[in-house]
C-alpha cells in the first residue's frame, strides 16, 4: 500500500480566494502534500491541472468544483464535486439533481462543512447543509478548517489572535458532523469523511498591519486526506488522477491534523481467515474478526462501532481487538498540543457485515 496526502477544498482567484494556480503550486511545494484539489465557487476552471516540481518533491494540482445554488437565501447546501470534465454547478438549484448529474458523470460528491454557523462579526452566515434527504453523495465534509474558525471566534480580539497564531484553532471536527456521520453510519450507508481547508488566503488590512489570514501552506500542513492506493503516483495526470479518485470515493483514506505530528503511517485494519480489509473495505464476518490499528506514535485511542465509542485509552500506539458483530467500525486519535488535547487522526470506516448462507 502507498499512502498519498491530498489537502482539498481550496479557493483561488477564479474565486474568492488571493492565490492563483502557480502561487499555490509553490506553497504546496514547501509542504509534505503530494495532490491539491481546487474547487471554486461554481466554475470548473479548465485547462490548469498540472504536475510541477522542484527538486526531489512533486506535486499534483487538480481542479474540482464547490458547487451551491447562488440565488438562494441563505446560501446553504454546498456541494463539493470531483472528478469530472463537464461543467453541473447549472443544477446547483436542486441538490439531488446535482448528486444524480455528478453520479451519471462518474465524478464524486461531498456535502461542504456540513455544519457551519453564523459569523455576524465578519458578515459570515450560517451555510449548513440543509437538505439531509438527498441520496446517493459519497460522503462529507467532516473537518472543515474554515467552519471551526467561526465557531470558535466570538470577537475581534480572539479573530485577531487566531489570525496571528492559526495553530491554535483546530481541535476536531465539530460535535454535530460527528453525530451526523455515525448516525449515517449506523443506518447501513457508506459515507466517507474528507477534511477540507476552505483555504482564500484572504488579505486583511487594518490600520496597523497587513496580513494573510490562514495562507495556502499553513492549510498545506494542517488538515490533509491521507489516501491508501495500490501502487505510487506516476507522474502521469490522468492515470493518477483516476486512482486518486478512487480512493477518495471509496474512502480508501483517514483524516489526519498534520501539523503537531505527521500521521502518515497510521494503519486501521480487519481480518478473518480469508482476507484482510482496510478502511472504505467491506469485510464479511463468519466466525470473527480482528481489528488492528497503529498510529505513527502514542495517542489516546479510540475505537468506536456504529457511532459507540468501544474501546477508548490514552498513551497508545497499537491495539488488535476481536470482534463479532456487523456495522461500521472507525478510529480516532487525539494528540496534546498548545495546552489542549486535539482530534489527530480519524479513520474512515471498515464496514463490517454478516454473511447469510
Ligand atoms: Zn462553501
Ligand atoms: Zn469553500
């Protein structure tokens, strides 16, 4: 298994945000991530995927699309869509037409920060997923960067402070998005969880200074999709744009908070006598199965099964445990850093099911 770092959800000038294609190249360069995925507000830019390179590091750039409905009020119900060439942001009106069109198209959506309150301070509403009876998308947006600021902003001090020391906003994905997966989960569907920067790069000016909030390469390092493929990228875009798709589908990948320490190496799997299964995997159970988890260093642990934490500790770094019974089983980890104990590695889920014969 090749393990690939893939950071999404990121704005341009084709948007919102302040970098283009080649600035976000380079920052993505200095950072420990092998794909970014652009996805600006309702164009698919065409034309701008690429490799670049420098030196021994290669990165992939590829182009995405944060599709919603611009006419409605409150602009809820973001979608993210990956992996098509055509243009859909014209069904943003109906969200499960949008899901319909991307699945015809064999392109991939995620329900964007699908909890994200209001902001009043900074004239930022609230954009939480709303329609909840759609079907068919891939997953969500489990950890979104830009969600937790405002969350945890309530004035300018603490909006200056944080802008100032970004490290310090995520702890982990919000309450609400956890409860949500796990009760999706627990009703037999199979969502995959991404992390996503929401990264702009916004330049603020104030009378004294001149900054750039949460620049491209602090999201570079900080809330990235560790993807499991078969075999290393080959430098060839549309090759490894299919596998890392794939793997992005399938929930092939964990989520990972990169900046206290880096999660690469973290391993979740299940095995019964005939096979061994691996996160967005399905296993079947006969007699049994066991679970083995290792993270890349000691952490508090947590494993839980359809939604109910079953076995949880602190100063762990491997754990194998039996099972015997069906449903989704996914990992946490939480890692002390500045003074709080924060969310550090979440798996996507081994769905584990009984077999009738
Ligand atoms: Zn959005
Ligand atoms: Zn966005």
């Amino acid at each position: 298994m090749e393990e690939i770092v893939c950071n999404l959800h990121n704005h341009t000038i084709y948007s919102d945000g302040t970098g283009d294609y080649t600035h976000i190249a380079q920052e993505a360069l200095k950072a420990d991530v092998d794909v970014v995925i652009i996805t600006d507000h309702n164009v698919r830019v065409k034309g701008m995927e690429r490799y670049v390179e420098e030196n021994d590091r290669r990165v992939l750039i590829l182009t995405g699309e944060e599709v919603h409905d611009q006419d409605r009020m409150p602009q809820k119900n973001h979608m993210l869509v990956f992996g098509l060439e055509r243009e859909v942001a014209q069904f943003a009106y109906d969200p499960q037409k949008l899901i319909d069109q991307v699945n015809r198209s064999g392109g991939l959506t995620f329900l964007a920060h699908p909890y994200e309150y209001a902001l009043p301070l900074f004239n930022e509403t609230d954009i939480t997923w709303e329609s909840w009876e759609v079907e068919g998308f891939t997953g969500i947006e489990l950890w979104n960067g830009f969600s937790e600021f405002k969350t945890v902003v309530r004035n300018m001090r603490q909006a200056i402070m944080y802008a100032f020391v970004p490290q310090r906003i995520p702890h982990q994905p919000l309450p609400q998005a956890l409860a949500k997966w796990d009760e999706l989960l627990t009703g037999g569907r199979q969502v995959t969880a991404v992390a996503g920067s929401d990264s702009h790069a916004l330049n603020y000016r104030a009378v004294f200074f001149r900054k750039t909030i949460f620049p491209y390469r602090y999201h570079f390092s900080t809330l990235n999709n560790h993807l499991l493929v078969q075999s290393p990228l080959t430098g060839k875009i549309s090759h490894d744009r299919e596998m890392i798709y794939q793997a992005l589908g399938k929930g092939a990948s964990f989520i990972g908070y990169d900046l206290p320490a880096s999660t690469r190496g973290f391993i979740f799997t299940a095995e019964n006598n005939e096979t061994t299964a691996s996160m967005g995997d399905e296993l079947n159970l006969e007699s049994g199965a066991t679970l083995r988890i290792k993270l890349p260093q000691k952490a508090f642990l947590r494993l839980i099964h359809n939604g109910i934490p079953i076995f949880e500790a602190g100063n762990m770094d491997h754990l194998a445990k039996t099972i015997n019974k069906s449903g989704a089983y996914r990992v946490e980890a939480y890692l002390d850093f500045l003074g709080k104990k924060r969310g550090w590695i979440f798996s996507n889920p081994i769905y584990v099911r009984k077999v009738r014969r």
